[in-house]
C-alpha cells in the first residue's frame, strides 16, 4: 500500500469514531518513518500516543501512526492485513489517551509485559514475573500475547504437577532446576495460539523488590492426561 493510500484509509478510520473518543486528541497523522521496537528483532512500534505539555490537566495528545513499520511488517508477513492492524493501532493509541484522561496505568502495564515477552522470545534477559502484568484469565493464570502462563508459588520444587486444561486434569513431569523455572508444556490438545507455560518461584518476598532482568530455567516437558 503506498504512503497516499494509507493516510486516505486511516483519514476514514478516524471518521467512524465517535467524537467522545476524540476528546482531548490535537489529532492523529501519519508518519513515514519505520521504528523498530529497541533491543528486539523483527518488532516494530506500529504508533504513539504522545502528551503535548501545556499545562493542562489532563494533558492533549497526538497519535502518530507509522507508515514505515507496516510497510516492514507487510514484508515479513504474507498475509499481512493492512486495515485491520491500522485499527488495531489507533483504537489501542486512543485507549492510551482516555486511560491517561483516566489515571489508569493498565495497558501501560500490559504493554511492557508484551516488551518482555517479546525479549523472552528472542532470548534476551527479561523479568521473570513479567507475565503477572498481562490479562488473567483465571486462578493464578495469566495471558501475554498468545501465551498463556501459570503461576505456582511453592517453597521447593515438587517431582511432579498437575495442571487443569479445558476441564481435563494433565500429570507434568518437574525437573531439578532453579527457580523461577518456566515449564513448556508439550503435548496438551487444544493449546493456545503460543506457549503454554507452567511457572514455578518462591512465594514472593522483600528481595522481588529489588529483582532484575535476567533469564529463568526453561524446559519442555511432555505432559500426560490424568486417568
């Protein structure tokens, strides 16, 4: 899609939005430029919303749509669907901007746990418990993304686990390893669209206060049904 196209079609995705949502918005462009997302490979940052400081409270903003990095994501992927990532992309902007207006901090939050998956993923060192900002979907369980983890707090390792997956309980080996330990599960039906992962640490203590990035144990493990 050429640079003219694109700003046409985001020019119409803004029309459909209902004012309200526009509230406090000086206005949202595009831009050329590709940025890629720092330290991370193929990751690119698809747009921003940018507070302009003048004193007011809330702050406007300005969201800035980058043609640059569709265009590299458009190449990497055959399949690419333009119009839908660009409404992903602004709705995902302007609900930064009503969250600010808000004083909510939440898809801040899940926008760095996204980060640190991505880091996982091209494996760099990332925070352990990243995974404890994303969406939970259930009891100590929690989704980043396409993967999906599960939280145990347990003093030392057991020698086995069981873990419950859509309604059908699952034996899962554990290994003498440190923790915090990540566990891939392999063999479950049904997986999410990423990894399905079972997370062993400590219960938590003084010392995650001062916790830094760095890269826990994984393994794969092969699960078997509980009869």
């Amino acid at each position: 899609m050429q640079l003219a196209d694109f700003r046409k079609m985001v020019e119409s995705m803004v029309g459909e939005i209902p004012a309200d949502y526009l509230e406090g918005i000086a206005g949202i462009e595009v831009s050329p430029r590709t940025v890629p997302a720092p330290g991370l490979n193929a990751v690119y940052t698809m747009g921003e919303c940018i507070p302009i400081d003048v004193g007011g409270d809330p702050a406007p903003s300005r969201v800035v749509i980058y043609y640059g990095s569709f265009c590299a994501l458009a190449r990497d992927h055959g399949d690419f669907d333009w119009r839908a990532e660009a409404w992903e992309t602004i709705t995902h902007e302007l609900r930064h901007h009503l969250e600010w207006k808000a004083r909510t901090q939440d898809l801040e939050e899940y926008d760095w746990a996204a980060e640190q998956g991505f880091a996982r993923a091209d494996r760099k060192t990332f925070d352990p418990l990243f995974f404890l900002e994303g969406e939970r979907i259930g009891e100590d369980t929690y989704q980043v993304d396409d993967d999906v983890f599960v939280d145990r707090r347990v003093p030392r390792l057991p020698e086995a686990a069981e873990i419950e997956w859509h309604g059908r309980r699952y034996r899962v080996p554990v290994p003498a390893e440190p923790m915090p330990l990540y566990l891939l599960l392999r063999g479950m039906p049904d997986p999410p669209p990423g990894d399905l992962i079972l997370v062993f640490r400590r219960p938590a203590g003084v010392l995650d206060l001062f916790r830094g990035n760095r890269r826990p144990t994984e393994r794969e493990v092969h699960v078997e049904p509980v009869v």
